[in-house]
C-alpha cells in the first residue's frame, strides 16, 4: 500500500474511533492496530493534523495524578 492511500486510511480510521466517543492516544492506538498496525510515531502527528483541521478538539483529564491528553471528534470532522 502506497504511503499517501495508507495516511488517508488511517485518518479514516482514527475519525471512525473518535466517532464512537472521546479518547486518548494509547487506547485509539489499541483500537486502530485490529485493523490496521499503527505506532505512537505515526498516530501523533495524525492526530496534530486532525486536530489543526479542525476536524478534533483535545481536553485533559487527570488520571493517577497525571494528566492525560484526550481528543474528541467535531462536526467537521464527522463531515
């Protein structure tokens, strides 16, 4: 598979996760690997340019006392 198609796919894959609710890097990475292998150095700046598209918007929660980056989906993200 050509980089360019795989990139697309994976935004695909990411909003399709996201779609389904808020949620953080590690367990989006679990949840797009059944499909399609994925690493931390690929779904970060994935998710940077997602979000700089407007198509996700991030929020921290904390979690045993460290706060923890999640991303959430927008409506132009839906489109």
């Amino acid at each position: 598979m050509d980089i360019q198609r795989k990139k697309g796919l994976l935004d695909v894959c990411v909003l399709a996760v996201l779609r389904r609710g808020p949620s953080y890097g590690y367990k989006i990475i679990g949840e797009v690997s059944s499909c399609i292998e994925v690493s931390e150095s690929t779904l970060y700046p994935i998710l940077k340019r997602l979000e700089a598209n407007g198509c996700l918007e991030t929020y921290s929660v904390e979690h045993n006392s460290r706060l923890r980056k999640y991303y959430r989906i927008t409506e132009t993200g839906k489109e």
